[in-house]
C-alpha cells in the first residue's frame, strides 16, 4: 500500500485504522462502481463516493452502542451522528436512500427490501459486536447478488489477550482505566470468572469501579464473547464460501510467556486453540 496516499487519507477525512482496512478491501473483492453495505460503520461519504469510488454507500450503525460508548466515553471507530436517515426495517426501496445513506438497527432486521441490491458486504471493526451470529450472516447473504461478497476484518475477538473490550472507567481515586490501560492481566477475562476478577480487581481500585469493570467484561450487550474457532464454525456453517480467512495482529511477547499462557487456556477452554491471534480478516463469497 501506498503509505503517503494513506496518510493523507487518514489526515483529510480524520479516520485511523479505516483507510488501510478499506484499501485492502478494494484490493481483494473490488469497491469501484460497487453497490457496498457497510455493517457497523459509517464511513464518509467523499471518502467512499469519490476516493474509493463506490457507486452506492450505505451504512448500518447500531445506535444502542454507541449511546452506551459515548456514556463512557469510549470511542474508538467513526461514531455517526445521532440521527441517522432512516430505521433499516423501515427502508421501502433502495433509492429511495440516494447514493450514501446511514441508516439505524442491526443488519439481522435488514429488510426485504433491500435483499440482492448489494455487491459487496464491508465491515470492519464490527463482527466482534454481533451477537446473532448465525442470523446476520444469512441476511448478509440474502442482501448480496450472486457472486457478491463480504469482506470483513475485525478485532479484538474474545479469545485474544484484551478481547474484553474495555471503556474508560474512572475510580474515586483519580484512576482512569480503558482499553488501553487496562487492569486486566492479559486473558485475565478468560483465566477468571467474575467473582474472581472483581476480587482481583479490589487490590487496584475501588469496589464501585472493579463492579463497572466486571459488568463491561462479562455482561454488557455490545460484545458477544466468540472465540475465534466460533467464528471459523459460523462461517462454515453459513450459506457462503469462505474464500479467505486469515488470523491477524499475532501477539508479540516473550516465548516462555506465550507458551505458558497457550497451556493455561488450552487446560481452561478445552478443544481451543486460537488464543494469539487478536482479530479475523475473512472474505465470504456469495457462490450461487
């Protein structure tokens, strides 16, 4: 990829991660002059319309967790605004949406409507949020025409050292704690159950915190807890052909450390063994 190029990308349309995740969609299932339906995100309409190219842009968000990220101030992605255009089970037809649309609800309530007015299926950063597995992705099939794809790339799953997904929580003693500066020992959410962790947890903040912690780790709705071979299982049970999959973001550590830890979860989650990968890219192809 063109490093400049995607510099300037990020810098013009104020977006990270997106851009190279978007280039290395074009460059295995195509965008240019694409009908493209990007679950779980709302990316700007220049960007897709005259950068990438794409003839039709819409966007499904689920509002629900945004409200609940923003509440923590936890935003990681492009949060859209607050009033998309439309409900998606409300949509009658596909133009009736324009070129670039951003609509509200989950892609399992996507509307007969708009089955087979896809090409391409575009998700990044999202899969790990859905919680209908099995149901999402026969919709997605249902919304492409033959030969149309899903790309997908997408991280941390569950099973990955800080799959946890946690907000930011702030503790009465000035303690800030998020994803990124997390008092989770790594898979400590796979090495522990909630009461442990909680009791884990009270030697570094208060119990208030530890008990927010807890219900972000094992109970919020906005993650679903699937381990990669979850993943796998779905896709190959799904009406698609799974055309690539590759596990991504390998963790980086000490030998000793990761052997140990592969031992330890292998002994805790029998039959898994996908613990040192953080995130899936998949292509799924509509065969028919």
């Amino acid at each position: 990829m063109d490093a400049d190029r995607i510099k300037a990308l990020q810098t013009a349309f104020g977006l990270s991660y997106h851009v190279p995740y978007a280039l290395s969609a074009e460059a295995l299932v195509g965008l240019k002059d694409k009908d493209v339906l990007e679950v779980g995100g709302s990316l700007p309409a220049r960007f897709v319309l005259e950068e990438l190219g794409a003839r039709r842009w819409v966007s499904i968000e689920e509002m629900d967790y945004w409200r609940e990220s923003t509440a923590t101030g936890h935003q990681q992605g492009t949060p859209p605004g607050m009033a998309p255009t439309a409900p998606v089970a409300e949509v009658k037809t596909i133009d009736s949406l324009g070129p670039h649309a951003v609509l509200h609800g989950r892609i399992e309530n996507l509307p007969s409507s708009l089955h087979g007015q896809f090409d391409v299926i575009f998700s990044i950063a999202a899969f790990e949020h859905i919680d209908r597995m099995p149901r999402a992705l026969e919709t997605m099939f249902q919304a492409l025409r033959p030969g149309g794809a899903v790309f997908t790339m997408y991280s941390p799953v569950w099973s990955a050292h800080d799959g946890h997904h946690l907000p930011k929580i702030a503790d009465s003693r000035g303690n800030l704690f998020d994803f990124s500066n997390s008092p989770i020992p790594r898979w400590g959410h796979l090495t522990m159950r909630p009461p442990e962790l909680f009791r884990y947890l009270l030697d570094h903040t208060d119990a208030v915190a530890a008990g927010e912690i807890v219900y972000y780790v094992y109970h919020s709705p906005h993650i679903n807890r699937l381990f990669t071979e979850d993943y796998i299982a779905f896709f190959q049970q799904s009406s698609f052909s799974m055309e690539k999959l590759q596990l991504t973001f390998p963790f980086q550590g000490p030998e000793k450390l990761i052997q140990n830890a592969q031992n330890t979860l292998e002994r805790l989650h029998p039959g898994r063994r996908h613990f040192m990968n953080n995130g899936i890219l998949a292509v799924l192809r509509k065969c028919i």
